[in-house]
C-alpha cells in the first residue's frame, strides 16, 4: 500500500496502557488512553510533567527501552496495529512514514557530520534513492525551513548554526521523505518567543503542504492553540478531557482544565486585583494514586464515597465535536460561575531608588581566533550604555531574544564580571569595579540572584536545610548552630516548604520545590535586590503560578527590588510594574508595563508582543515574524541595531537607520523609545494585541 492509497484515520490509539517494570514493582505510566488524528490534523497533548505525554509518543514509536512495556489496549497506524509488527517492519515505518521531532536539537544531529550529509542520509537509507537526487532534495527541505543561503547550510556542522536553525534543521530532517505521521515533543521549549514563533508557523505552513499529520506535545497551551485542531488534556497517565480546541477552551468539563486556565497569566489577569490561582497539592507519584479519580485531591467540587468509589471513564459531551470528559460531576458543576476568591492586594507604591545604572557598558575582548591563537582581536559589545533606575518594592521585568545581553548585566551586577565603563549605584555606593571576591558581606547578601534551572543550583551531596545554613554562614547571620537552623527552618516556613524537607536531598524534591530552595537561599541575607532570570521557564504552568505567587508574596512582605529576566512576556505582564525590552546590548524601550504593552512600540517590541502565544480564543494578534537572526554581538550592524530585521526601517526619511544609532526618546512620563520612526508613525501605531468582538 502506497502512501497515498489510504484515506481512513492515521492514527487510532484504542485504550492504551503502558508500564515500566522495575525489580520492586510496575509503575504505570499510560492509562486507558484513547485518540484519533486524521489525515492532515494536528493533536495537541497537553498536561504537566510526568503525565504520560512523551510515554504516548514513544509508544507510537515503539521506543519504550528495555523497561517499558504496552500492557493493553492497541496503536494503528493507518489500520495497522504497531504492537504486532516485526522489528523490520517497524524499522522501515520510522522515520519515512513516522518521524519525530524531539526538544533538544543537539541530540538529534551528528556533530561531526556535516548537515547536507545527515540530511541526505534519510531518502538514501530509507528510499533508496542515489546521492545526486538525495542532495537536491536535501536542498529543497533547507529552502523550505526558510534557512539563509542553503547551499551554505548544507556545508555546515551543527556547532556553526544558532539553536533555531539546529531546530530547522531537525524538521527538515523529519520532512526529507514526507512522513503521514510527524510527533513533535516541545519542540520549542528551548528556543527564544521570536524563534518560537517562526518555527511553529513553519510547522503549519510545511504540514499544510506535504499533507503531515501531527501529534504535538507542549505544556505551552497558547502554543497548541496556534497550531493545533484538536486537543488532549493529560493528568497523572490519563487523558482527562478531549475535543476541539475551541470546544477545549470555551467550553471546558473537566475540573483539570480549568485549574490549568486559571493558572496561566492570560490577558486581564493582575497580580493584585486577579492574580493567578496555583492548582493546590501535587502531582501524585505513579505508585501512589489515589482511588477513583486521580486528580480528586486536588479537585475543588471533589465528593467523597463519590469520586473516589470507582474507576471513571471518558464520557461524551453532547452537542460536541468529539468533546469527551472524564469526570462524574460535568454536567453538574456551573462552568461560567465567576471565580470567587478574597485573595486581592494593594498595589505597593514603589520606594526609594536602590539600584541606578547610567551608562553602562561591558565589552569582551577576544582573539578573532582565540582557539589557535590569533593576532587579530575583536571587541564582542555585550551591553551599550545601559541607563535605568529600580526602586524599592518594584518589579523591572528585562526582555529581549538570547544574545540580547540580559544576563551579561546581570553578572555585572552580582560582581561576577566588572563594567567596561558607566556606574552602577547600589544605595549610592558604586559597585560597578568591585568584582564579587572583593565586595563586603553586606553587598553580596544585598544582591543575590535566583537561576533559571532549579536542577542546576543544588549541591547534591548537601540536605537542603544544610544548604541554606550554609548561605547563613556566609552572610554572617545568627551567632550559633541553633539560631542558624531556627532561621533556616523560618527560611522554609517564608517559601511554604514543610520544614521536615531540611533533611531531605535535592534528588528527593521536585523541580518547583528545588526552585524554592533555590529562592529561599537567595533571601537568606535579607536580600534588598533579587535578580530572577528566567526563574520559572523551566516549571510545569500549575507550578510556575505558586512560585510567581511567592515572589510576589515575598516581596510585599520584605520591599525587595526585583529585577525578572524574562522572554514570557505574558509573565511580564502579569507581574511587572515596569519593562525593559533589550536588543543586541542595547535598551530600545524602557516603560510602565501599560505603556510599554500598548503603542506606540518599539518596532522590536512589537515583534515580540505579535509572538507570544495566548490561551485565549477571543484574542486577536497582528502577525510579524521577524526574519533572520539576531546579528553577531561581535560584528553588530551600523546605525540602529535593529535596522536589519526592522519592518518599519522603510518609513524613515534618507539612510539614517544605517547611519546612526537612535537616541532615547521620551514619548510620555516614564517612557522612553530608541528610534529614528516620527511622531507621527509611532502615533498612527495599532495595539498587536486586541480581544475580538463577540
């Protein structure tokens, strides 16, 4: 049978249950699990971590290792049951019919093979087909992924391209024989908003041509809104809530779904007057899941003798497409009763200025080929004349794409690196030379700094009540063992930690429970700035709400300045009071978050709003994909830095976006733009981001 001959479902899973067997017992991973995707549509799989998202996906693949195991139900793929073939079989299925795309680019591409080589290896291993017409279909997938100077590409290693061409690259891989069937795995998850947004209109717009079915696994709900037909809501190994994406979304019947909107920062959302609602509880351990429904101890309608007395299945929703649901009380919960909750704050005023920057710079000096030696030395500007002010009890999110020199200012500050030139004033004493082994205690524990990957900041040999004692010791805090470990223990009490977690090891906690290990550290010497970067992209969204939520909890509570390095900027907007968008070193907005989130923009702040995905159906967006890539740091552009990627650059009069760099423009109290547009350009400026009208 060809590809072409078969027009019925691609994919049917019927009842899937998958197991990982272990020497003390079998862990269940995938329950009673059922979806169908027809030809030329895209599923989306959504659910926080350890759901059974990529166990489904493996388990179309057949790639479950040596501890996993299909213990019910069947997978088809285009009528044919997966389970019962030969290894041969399966082996000339992936890869030409079925393809997946996985997160991390790197591990999918060879680093010493050059591209057009690896490309060229699918149709010739899997079609047969000669080197000659290999290559020119290589070339063709490269053209399609929208890669600059293809031929180029094809001579290049993977260590030459930047994460969003690997990630091109690793679709156009998937697509050189034109599979039925294309599993995508949060294939975005490490790729900056504007790349997102690039790559996942690519996806659609390749899966409109060549016909491809998806399956696409995201816990980005606004992701899978863009992308997809149709969605499954996953919880603890099963599917919970099943249909369309507008049915999903409008017209949500599972208690599950719900919580998940409502801890997501959509647009009206505020974190004093609507703030967000993190799902109570955790997520039960596979071996530990409670009797009937799984997700009933979290469930706010939960009835004992009720919920909890049997095994429930999916049942229709009528008047649907296809929209299914697992909970007994659907028809008896009012899904548009408005949330009623007591938790709204005051709006603090911000303090006294503690942090001044005026004009900062930091630049890199380095060998043009530092590997071998080079004569030649180049000068990478990683910061140009940054200028701004953080008061008290204030939150100043920073933006902008990778390479954009967020975190270089960030190392400036904590003392790890000293400025080039420009002063940093903490307290009005300058910090900007002294570099972190020669600061005084009292700085150090002034500053401190909560990391993106919560995994990563942990000793794994040390207990986490030892970890923060440790932190104490440093900053010279409580003159005895006892009085350290009282504050320690108070330490957890302030990140809503049980304080039994003192003597456990990080390996022991989860990823939202390190990273508050992480932010209890952090405020161990009294903190009076906290620079968050990125502290919560690594997070499940449940998760992602109560660390936000603490944060935010913390600093009403201590008048902390924090300084958020983001690039979610549906998180910014949800808790920053002011926004400083950054590009290729330099400060191109700077504003209260309502100036900076409506117009007149910058054009790169636009761009950024128009690639945020929203979870919300009402929503309209303008649509800019920014073309190529940000410029080399090293070798930036003449004139404005954004020029070369800028849609607007051909309103402006004569060659002066080429010629010279923009200067600060204040276009009202607190705000200020860097760009050569007029008056009347930034004025005629439309909202990217409008709700549609009923």
């Amino acid at each position: 049978m060809t590809k072409a001959d078969y027009d019925g479902p691609i994919l049917e899973i019927e009842s899937l249950s998958i197991s990982f067997f272990t020497r003390l017992r079998e862990i269940p991973a995938v329950m009673d699990f059922s979806c169908v995707v027809q030809p030329g549509e895209a599923m989306g799989l959504v659910g926080e971590s350890g759901c059974g998202k990529s166990t489904v996906a493996l388990g179309v693949m057949q790639d479950l290792g040596v501890n996993g195991r299909i213990v019910g139900g069947s997978i088809k793929f285009k009528g044919r049951n997966l389970n019962e073939m030969s290894a041969e079989e399966l082996r000339d299925i992936r890869g030409s019919e079925i393809a997946m795309i996985y997160q991390e680019p790197m591990a999918s591409l060879n680093p010493a093979m050059k591209i057009g080589r690896q490309l060229m290896e699918v149709p010739m291993i899997h079609e047969g087909v000669d080197e000659k017409e290999a290559r020119a279909r290589a070339l063709e997938v490269v053209t399609d992924v929208r890669l600059p100077d293809p031929e180029r590409m094809l001579q290049s290693y993977p260590h030459q391209l930047s994460g969003g061409q690997q990630q091109r690259i690793v679709i156009a891989m998937a697509l050189m024989s034109k599979p039925s069937l294309l599993i995508l795995d949060e294939p975005t998850t490490a790729l900056d908003v504007t790349v997102e947004a690039a790559v996942v209109e690519l996806v659609k717009d390749l899966g409109k041509k060549y016909g491809t079915s998806m399956l696409f696994i995201s816990h980005n709900l606004g992701l899978v809104l863009e992308t997809c037909d149709r969605l499954c809501v996953m919880y603890s190994g099963e599917a919970v809530e099943a249909g369309s994406i507008k049915d999903v979304f409008d017209q949500m019947r599972h208690p599950y779904t719900q919580a998940l909107f409502r801890s997501i920062p959509l647009p009206g959302a505020d974190k004093n007057a609507r703030p967000l609602i993190a799902i109570p509880g955790n997520f039960p351990l596979p071996h530990e899941r409670p009797p009937g429904c799984n997700f009933g101890p979290r469930c706010d309608y939960f009835e004992a003798g009720r919920c909890d007395a049997q095994d429930i299945r999916m049942d229709v929703i009528e008047g649907n497409d296809r929209h299914t649901s697992r909970c007994l009380k659907f028809k008896e919960i009012d899904w548009d009763a408005p949330l009623v909750t007591d938790r709204t704050f005051e709006k603090a005023e911000p303090g006294q200025v503690v942090l001044k920057m005026q004009n900062l710079k930091k630049y890199y000096e380095v060998s043009a080929n530092a590997l071998f030696g080079g004569k030649e030395r180049k000068v990478v500007k990683a910061n140009e004349t940054l200028s701004f002010e953080a008061r008290e009890s204030e939150t100043l999110a920073i933006v902008g794409e990778s390479g954009c020199g967020k975190s270089t200012f960030a190392k400036v500050l904590m003392g790890l690196e000293t400025a080039t030139s420009g002063r940093i004033l903490l307290d009005n004493n300058e910090i900007q030379e002294v570099p972190i082994e020669e600061r005084d205690t009292k700085t150090i524990s002034s500053v401190q700094m909560v990391f993106q990957n919560p995994f990563d900041t942990l000793n794994p040999s040390m207990t986490v009540g030892r970890q923060i004692i440790r932190a104490l010791e440093i900053f010279g805090i409580g003159k005895t063992e006892d009085s350290r470990r009282e504050h320690m223990l108070e330490l957890l009490d302030l990140v809503k930690l049980p304080r039994e977690f003192a003597d456990r090891m990080p390996r022991q906690l989860s990823g939202g429970q390190k990273q508050r290990v992480g932010i209890a550290r952090a405020f161990a010497g009294g903190a009076r700035i906290v620079i968050a970067d990125e502290p919560v992209s690594a997070l499940d969204v449940s998760v992602q709400a109560a660390v936000t939520d603490l944060l935010m909890e913390i600093q009403r509570n201590e008048k902390t300045t924090l300084l958020f390095i983001s690039h979610d900027l549906s998180i910014v907007r949800y808790l920053a009071d002011r926004v400083m968008v950054m590009y290729l070193g330099h400060v191109v907005e700077i504003g209260d978050t309502d100036q900076v989130f409506s117009p007149p923009y910058h054009p790169y702040t636009e761009a950024l709003l128009s690639a945020v995905p929203i979870a919300d159906t009402s929503i309209q967006k303008k649509h800019i994909v920014l073309e190529g890539d940000i410029p080399s740091a090293m070798n930036p552009p003449s004139g404005c830095p954004f020029q070369t990627r800028c849609g607007w650059k051909g309103k402006v009069q004569g060659n002066l976006c080429d010629r010279e760099v923009p200067p600060m423009r204040k276009l009202a109290a607190g705000h200020e733009i860097k760009c050569h547009l007029s008056d009347d350009e930034l004025a005629a400026m439309e909202p990217v981001i409008k709700i549609a009208a009923e």
